[in-house]
C-alpha cells in the first residue's frame, strides 16, 4: 500500500485502502533501534481516515482511531535504518 508521508512528532506516513477500509501507520523510527514499524488497522471508515487526515493532530486523532480499531492491529513490516522494509511474518 502507499503511503504518503505526514508532519507529526510520532507518525510517518499514512496509506489508506477505501475498498478494505485498511489504514496503514508508519511510525517514525525507534530512538533506541532506529527501526520504524508499519502496522495495519482494519475496518477503519473512509470518514475516520478523512477525519485523521484533516485533524491538526495527527496524533490525537489516530489515538481516538487506535481506541476504536486496537483489536484489528497487526505489525506487517519492519524499516532498518537504512530504509529497508521487510515483511513481518503474520501469527496464525
């Protein structure tokens, strides 16, 4: 999915899928590790993205986004420092 990259302190690009309603969250890399993680939330509305995209906070918004979809979240990729993004490998 592409994602289009975003201004917030946490957040590094968002992609959405209007067909799957699938919001895709690119966080902004680990201070820590330097890897940036890419997770999926599902059954996320046109109307909820639209609101996310239009929201002065990015982060608030998608915290009221992550209350409601939490449990539909899946990591599906890893970013190394070097802008490298593999695929994490989805639990049965």
């Amino acid at each position: 999915m592409k994602r289009e990259p975003v201004v917030s302190s946490n957040l590094a690009a968002i992609g959405y899928d209007p067909d799957q309603q699938l919001l895709e969250v690119e966080f902004l890399p680990s201070k820590k590790t330097g890897e940036a993680v890419v997770w999926q939330y599902r059954d996320v509305t046109p109307n909820e993205h639209a609101k996310l995209i239009r929201s002065f906070s990015l982060g608030k918004a998608f915290r009221s986004i992550l209350a409601e979809h939490a449990s539909t979240a899946r990591k599906v990729a890893i970013i190394d420092p070097l802008g490298v993004e593999r695929a994490v490998k989805a639990v049965p």
